[in-house]
C-alpha cells in the first residue's frame, strides 16, 4: 500500500489499523508548500521522514502538484515488492505487474499523486473531500497498476481533539 501523510499531519492522524493490516508499506509525505521552504519547514518533514524510517517504512517526500521526487517513487516500490517479484520469477510468472493501493485520509491528494506519477489526469480531482467515490485501478505502466481509493478515516478517535484537527 501506498500511504499518503499530508505535510502538516500529526502522528494520531495515521490510521492504526492500516498500520497493524499492512506487512509492507510505502510512506509518502506530500510537499504542499511552495519551492521555498525555510529551513524549520524542512527539518520538521526530515523528522518526520526519519520516524517512519525507523519504524520500518520505505519513505519518499513528494511534491505531487510540481512533480518533486515522484521519478523516485517507482525504484522504491520496485525495491519494496522485489521479494514478491522474484517469487513470482521463480513460479515461471513473468512480467506481472504489481498492484498497489494508495490510501490516505480524505483530501490529501491520493487522486493528484496518481495523476502525477502517472504523467496524465487518470484519476479525477477536487479541491475538496468525496470527489473519488469508488475504487478505480490505474496502470502507470507494464510494471506498476495503482488502486486509487477514497479518504478513509477509522471508525473511532481515541482522542477528541484528532476530530476538531481533522475538522479545521
């Protein structure tokens, strides 16, 4: 799976459930501030980035509306899914691409990081919440189909104050 974590999450704000259900997933911080970042901006993503390292997550910072570090992006998943790539080598099934679902709370841009990586507008988007109603398979290319989804949230927070952050 690819988790998408908007720059200016807090760490309640990951879903503890995908957390727990998913073996191996791809992290990816999307940059919504301009090119000029200060430099506080910029330590407080590289925190973060090594938070998730440590936890055992592959890790990429993204900017999926002017495209920085999305080349990159296709080498992690590669590397992520090489043991399954292989395996599957090894049972005589070649050339199949691996699937991946991008998943994230609503409006975060899942749809726009798809269309990013992508190179073409795949995946329909909105300026707010609920634009993606279904699930929809996108094929990047022969090696790589990504499952766009709509926001997900889990069904209770442990704490209220995670609401009202979501919220406002």
């Amino acid at each position: 799976a690819l988790s998408l974590i908007d720059d200016e999450i807090r760490q309640e704000f990951i879903n503890p459930k995908l957390n727990d259900d998913q073996r191996k997933q791809l992290s990816a911080r999307r940059d919504k501030q301009s090119d000029l970042l200060n430099s506080a901006e910029e330590k407080w993503n590289d925190a973060w980035a090594e938070y998730f390292k440590a936890k055992g997550y592959s890790v990429v910072k993204v900017n999926s509306k002017k495209g920085g570090g999305i080349k990159s992006i296709h080498g992690v998943i590669q590397e992520a899914c090489k043991e399954k790539i292989e395996r599957d080598r090894k049972r005589g099934i070649l050339n199949r691409p691996v699937r991946a679902m991008v998943v994230g709370i609503p409006n975060v841009g899942k749809s726009t990081f798809i269309n990013s990586l992508a190179g073409k507008a795949a995946a329909k988007t909105g300026n707010k919440p609920g634009v993606t109603k279904g699930k929809q398979w996108i094929r990047l290319n022969k090696n790589v189909e990504l499952l766009d989804t709509p926001g997900i949230l889990w069904p209770k927070f442990e704490d209220q104050s995670v609401g009202l952050k979501l919220a406002f």
